[in-house]
C-alpha cells in the first residue's frame, strides 16, 4: 500500500537547509520516494490558520519505506539539524480511503 509524507516546515534559521537538501533528496530517492511538492506557494483555504513556509508532499511505495527513509543512520543527523532549526509536522498518511 502507499504511503505518503505530508509535511510542513518553517525555518527557525537556515543553517542547516544547506547540507540538509542533498542528503534528503538522495536518500528520499533511495528509500523509492518521489516529491510530489516542495513549495512555498500554498494557500489555506478552510480552518484555523496553520502557517508555514514549507509544504512538502512526498509518495512512498509502502510504510516500511518511508520508515526506512526516517531511520537512515545517514539521515539521522540531517533530521536533527531540521527540527532544530526549524517548526516541523510530520504525517505519515496511508494511501486508502476509509470512507468509501
């Protein structure tokens, strides 16, 4: 089953986006990931306002690699370097529809 990884990222500062870029790119391809969307051009349209300058979708082709992406002893510091240097939310969200 697909997955996806729906993320969404302000900058706290920019140190890390640098080194950060390379890494994630190769190991998302690696772990058979492909971005959907990576963009600062998106708008809210219902609810309450949840800002950020960063939405990133990403499509998996199973849960176990999107975990295997986030468990990359070679991501680990690159992750660390991101939610410390900046506000992240992460959803891992299973391709299916519950309500058909």
């Amino acid at each position: 089953m697909s997955y996806f990884s729906v993320l969404d990222v302000t900058p706290t500062n920019d140190a890390w986006i640098p080194d950060y870029l390379p890494t994630a790119n190769k190991l998302v391809q690696k772990h058979g990931g492909t971005y959907l969307a990576r963009t600062s051009s998106h708008e809210q349209v219902e609810g309450n306002e949840q800002q950020a300058a960063l939405r990133i979708i990403i499509s998996w082709p199973a849960k176990e690699a999107a975990l295997a992406f986030m468990n990359d002893p070679e991501y680990a510091p690159h992750l660390k370097a991101r939610t410390a240097g900046s506000v992240s939310h992460h959803f891992l969200i299973e391709a299916k529809d519950d309500l058909a």
